[in-house]
C-alpha cells in the first residue's frame, strides 16, 4: 500500500510541477514575475502539488508495521 501511496504521489508531484513550469511563459507574453507567481499560487496545480508533498512525507516518515500482516499466516 505504502508503493501504491508513492506512486501516485510521485506521479501528481511530477505532473503539477510541469504545469507550474509552463506557467512561467506567462513572462514572456508580458506579465510581471509578481502577476505570475501569484496565479501559480492560485492554481489548483499548487495545491496539489502541496498535497502530493504533504502525502509523500507521510509516506516516508509514517512508521510501517516490523511484520507484513500476512507473515502471521506462517507461524
């Protein structure tokens, strides 16, 4: 559960964060960097990518069981 849990954390942090970046042309059609950043923090993109790091951090330092449930199948 705990690779399921990764994965897809991983996978929406590595998503948002490409969204995030091809939001910075924005600069480049003539938006300020201030007018920018502040519709990036306004996405839904960067509240998933919070959520995805907040779940990815939950992931690692969560403490997991010393035996798998189904090792007490073969005592």
């Amino acid at each position: 559960m705990r690779l399921f849990g990764f994965l897809i954390c991983y996978g929406l942090i590595v998503l948002t964060t490409t969204h995030m970046i091809l939001y910075l042309n924005y600069h480049a059609l003539g938006y300020t960097w201030t007018t920018v950043f502040k519709f990036i923090l306004n996405t839904i993109d960067f509240k998933i990518f919070l959520g995805s790091w907040i779940g990815l951090l939950i992931v690692f330092f969560y403490p997991s069981p010393s035996q798998s449930p189904s090792s007490k199948l073969f005592r």
